[in-house]
C-alpha cells in the first residue's frame, strides 16, 4: 500500500476525477480556523466585551482573550482594539 505524498494546489487543480477533489477538499480543510477561535470572537463581538463572553461560554476571561488572540494569529490581523483599562 503506498503512502500518498502531498502535492502543492496547482498540482492537485491539473489532476481530474474524484480522487482529486478529495485531495483538493482535504487542502481546503487544514485551512480553517480553530472553531473555539470562531466562537470567542463571535461572542465578544456580539457582547461588546471578553467578560460577557466569557460568561456566555462559561470560561475564563483569559481564555476568551487567548482564543481571540489565536484567531488574530490566524487571519493575521488584529481583530479588536485592546485598551488599557482605567481605575476610578
């Protein structure tokens, strides 16, 4: 039984028949973004902050941050504008 090797996108394009759009599937596949990633970002969005978030999906506000923090990895663009919280 051989091991199939990966190809680069352009490769696997050139190939034709249903073998191919299975390759072509499982490279599209690696390319989505974390779930856990998507559903802090959403709630944070939504809610306006990490702590209702956090709240919402029952984890820490640090999780949130770290999850969105990931996403923004991701994408490679900041998704949200972080201030510095004020006192009194």
């Amino acid at each position: 039984m051989q091991v199939p090797h990966y190809r680069p996108r352009a490769l696997l394009r050139q190939q034709r028949g249903p073998q191919a759009k299975g390759k072509l599937f499982l490279v599209m596949a690696r390319r989505l973004p974390p779930l856990n990633a998507l559903r802090a970002f959403e709630a944070a969005a939504r809610l306006g902050s990490f702590s209702a978030a956090a709240q919402e999906l029952r984890v820490t506000d640090s999780a949130v941050s770290q999850q969105v923090r990931t996403l923004e990895r991701y994408l490679g663009t900041r998704l949200f504008k972080r201030l510095p919280r004020v006192c009194c």
